[in-house]
C-alpha cells in the first residue's frame, strides 16, 4: 500500500525523493508541491504569518517569535511521516483511502487557520461571544473564499471536508482515524510545537524525546479507529508525556508568562464588549496590539495594556502562589472557576487589601491567575505487543506515566497566583495577610 499511496500522492514521493522542498527549522524538508503551495499563497494562509505561535511567551523568552506559518508547514510534514509509517499497517488502509488521507493532509495544512493573535488566553476565558478558533476556521474556509476555491480546484476536496475534521460534525471511523492523527496523545501537532517551541524558548525540554522512534512505533488501536503505538516506542512516548510536562511547568505556565497572560486577559475582558470581535479575530498581530492599546486609552485597562505591549515592559510581580500541596485551601477555592468570577473575586480581593493595608488598591491592580475549567487533554495510548497480540494502557505498564497520572496533570504544572502591579507588590510582602484575604473574599 505505501507503493500505491506513492504513485497517488505526490507529497509522499517527493518526500521520499527529497524534490519539491521548502526548509523550515530545524532541518525540515517539507514538499512543497504546486498544489501545497497553491494553499499556502492564499490570503488565508499568509495571514498566518502575522500571528505568532506563542503569544505573549516572547515577553520572558525573547527568541518564541515564531509564527503559526512555520508551525503548520511542520505538522503537514508530521502528517506525511505518519501516513509514510502508517501506510504499512493494513488495518489502516482498510479505514483511509487516498483522498481522505489528503483530507488529513489539507486538514494537517490548515488547522491553525482559525487561530487569531493571543488566541489561547482569549479562549480560556470562555465568552459567550468568543468561538473556538477551529469554529472561526469556517470564516476563512467560505465558499466565496480562495482558500475554499483553490481546495476544491487543486485538491478535489470540499471545505467542508476539512471543517468536519478540525469541528467533528460526522462520525464515520475513517474521520475519527484521522482526527486522532490531528489531535490526540501522540497527534502530528504535539509532535510539533513540543519540538518546536523549545527550539524558539532555547530550552531543551520539548526536545528530548524520540520523535522518530515514536513515529517508526505507530500503528491502529485496538479498535481500529485511533493510534497506537509498539512495545518500541514505550521510552518514546515516556520521555513525550514528560518533555510535555515539562514544557508546561516551565514555559506555558512560566510565571512571568502567567502575569503577562492574566494582564492581557483581564484587560480584554474589560474591553472586548467595545470591539468588533469578527474584524478584530481577522487582524494581524500588530494591527490586534494596536487597536488594544487604542481603545484601553484613558481606562482602568490602560495600565494593563501598556505594561504588557508599550514601550517599557512592566509585568505584575507575584504575590502569593498556590497548588494542590502548597496553600492548599487557597488553591482548591481558586482552581477550575470561570475566569468571571475569577474577576469578581480579584473585585473583592481588592477591596479586602484596602481594608487590611489601609490604602487604596484599585481593582485592575490585583489579578487572579487559576488552571481554567477546561482541563488539558490527558495523554492516554495503547502499547501493543505483537507477540502476544494484546493492547495495554501505557498508564498500566510504564511507572513514569502511571505516576504522572496518579494526580491531574493541571494539578500538577498549573498553579493559583496573585499578581499585583509593581509597586503594590513590594508593599504586600506578608503573604498570610493575602491568603487571609483570599479566604475572606471568597466566602
């Protein structure tokens, strides 16, 4: 079958007679075929270049400017490994034929088409008049668009072809092979923005796993809808959940990235009702900078805004910090709340401060950072062994998985804090008084 898939694909032969190539960091080859590159010179897919990968992270890591055009360059190279690898399996090309298998690869191409700038703490704070961003993807993928139009003329595939991957919509097991090749525990994207982003932070955490033992290991679950991979990928996909771990304690949730993000988050909730959100999703990044700091002008937000994205850099300092084994009852009044009432409660927490201190604390003065209801995705795969024909949990066979796992892995890298402008935080250094206030305002 990977003979077939070859002379029907030709992204996997060019991949396969290194012809056609873009490069991309580190090393990476991607095809880069006339009809790939159709896809890739549409305003759509440009706009990308506008729109870094991880936000507000450059702030404490200088070098993470790089964009969702090169991430998705790299999860479309991911997608042809993984068909390469996968093509072998017969229980695979029994599921994916030809054209979905360029489904995946469209789909691979395009699914962070909907994502705007600073989308992710946008998304976290789960407004009511904010979609998702592979909801938003449908605006760039309309029938009068390009994109839409160069998808069905140079691929023979339907938008809503690729729409029904990123947003699942129908439930046959061929699109539920393929969204599991998209986004789940050893998904094309985690292969690459773990890889990626630590490249870009100059950390080694996100790269120190097996990226292609892992994917030499792939096969199809037990139930023949998903991945799974051989007893030879095991350290591989080991040393993935904790370069993923890792890269969540020490970069995502950075505490300097957290005071940035929670800045940004708060002031945008101020301000988002007085925006064009439609237009707003559809800016570039500078263009998103600036219409923020243009409508934050002569607010409570301003100071936010400008600390974050002026032209001096002033980020809120930490004040009290909690997890499940540190400040315990803070933690558990604080974690999983809608960011709302995380406002509410930074409202009162203020106003218990002024009273405690004596002064007067305004109320964006004092931020609440927590781990959001929506939990991350737990990294669950199956091991098969070939000899005795039997899949097993990796949580059940690896010490190092089942030990992760024995607590949240939100619990375990995403923390409470209290942030408080400069200033203030040098006047609060008793962190029993904050966390008797905390207590207080959360009654």
């Amino acid at each position: 079958m990977t003979r077939f898939l070859l002379s029907e694909i030709p992204e996997l032969s060019n991949l396969e007679a290194g012809r056609g190539l873009v490069r991309i960091p580190v090393e990476q080859d991607v095809p880069f075929t006339p009809r790939v590159r159709a896809l890739v010179d549409t305003a759509e897919f440009q706009r990308l270049h506008h729109v870094t990968q991880l936000g507000l992270t450059s702030r404490v890591y200088p070098g993470a400017t790089h964009t969702r055009f090169e991430h998705a360059l790299g999860v479309f190279h991911n997608a042809l490994k993984y068909l390469w690898q996968l093509a072998k399996d017969d229980r695979f090309t029994a599921v994916v034929d030809v054209h979905t298998a360029e489904v995946l690869m469209a789909a691979a191409l395009l699914h962070d088409l909907g994502h705007w700038p600073f989308c992710h703490p946008i998304e976290d704070m789960d407004l009511d008049s904010v979609p998702h961003h592979e909801e938003f993807a449908a605006e760039f993928l309309a029938p009068h668009r390009e994109l839409a139009q160069v998808l069905k003329s140079e691929w023979n595939i339907e938008a809503d072809e690729v729409l029904d991957v990123l947003v699942p919509k129908t439930n046959a097991p061929r699109l539920r092979m393929v969204r599991s090749i998209l986004s789940g525990p050893i998904d094309i994207d985690k292969m690459d923005y773990l890889d990626r982003d630590s490249l870009h932070c100059g950390v080694p955490y996100g790269r120190n796993f097996d990226r292609s033992r892992l994917m030499q290991s792939l096969v199809v679950n037990a139930s023949g809808d998903g991945l799974a991979i051989t007893a030879k990928g095991r350290t591989a996909a080991e040393l993935m959940v904790f370069a993923r771990y890792v890269m969540f304690s020490e970069v995502y949730w950075h505490h300097a990235v957290r005071s940035a993000t929670t800045m940004f988050a708060r002031a945008f909730y101020d301000l988002h009702r007085d925006l064009d959100l439609r237009a707003f999703f559809q800016q570039s990044e500078f263009e998103t900078i600036a219409a923020l700091r243009a409508q934050a002008r002569g607010t409570s937000s301003e100071r936010l805004v400008e600390g974050v994205f002026g032209p001096k850099r002033r980020l809120d300092k930490r004040v009290l910090e909690c997890s499940p084994f540190q400040q315990t009852d803070v933690y558990e009044r604080l974690a999983r709340r809608p960011f709302r009432e995380l406002v509410d409660v930074s409202r009162r927490l203020a106003a218990e401060l002024s009273r405690a201190t004596g002064s007067t604390i305004a109320e964006t003065d004092i931020l609440i950072d927590a781990p959001p209801p929506r939990p991350e995705v737990e990294f669950k795969v199956e091991i098969y062994y070939p000899k005795e024909r039997v899949f097993r949990p990796l949580a059940q066979v690896s010490p190092v998985v089942a030990s992760l796992s024995k607590t949240r892995f939100d619990d375990s890298v995403k923390r409470v804090r209290i942030f408080a402008e400069p200033d203030l935080a040098r006047r609060l250094k008793d962190t029993r008084l904050v966390a008797e206030c905390v207590l207080r305002a959360t009654r």
